[in-house]
C-alpha cells in the first residue's frame, strides 16, 4: 500500500541513522518500528500486581489502645485537638 506520512524530524533522522546502520532500505525500517510500535500499544504489558508484605508490629506495653484519646494524650501532649 502506498500512502504518504509526514514524519517529524527528529524520527526522520532516527530511521535514516537505523537504515545506514543496518545497511536496509528505509521503507523496511519505517515498516518495522511501526510494527513494534502498534503491538505496544494496541496490546501492552500486563501490569504486576502490587504485593504489600505484612509485618507484625505488635503492641508497645503500657498503652491502653481502646481509649484513642489517651493515645493521643501520651503521644501529643494534653494540648491535642
């Protein structure tokens, strides 16, 4: 199929400098970063799920923690709002 593309410059530069390298034409270097570039897009990489490991922290001795208001007390000071 023959269509005309405008390319920006700097991609222009980028497959010319490929072309050279390769020693292929610059249709056949044109043709297959889009190949590339469409499969990414059109069918990304699945994402790895996000794992948090737990820890235990335990509970600090001396402290009452079903009264938050004595926590916060002790940690602020008994100026806290």
């Amino acid at each position: 199929m023959r269509t005309t593309l405008t390319l920006d410059p700097d991609v222009a530069a980028k497959a010319k400098k490929a072309a050279a390298r390769l020693g292929k034409p610059f249709k056949e270097i044109t043709n297959a970063a889009l190949r590339l570039g469409l499969e990414q897009i059109l069918n990304p990489p699945k994402a790895k799920p996000y794992l948090t490991i737990p820890r235990p922290l335990g509970l600090r001795q001396g402290f009452n923690y079903d009264n938050i208001g004595e926590l916060l007390a002790r940690a602020e000071g008994e100026d806290y709002q």
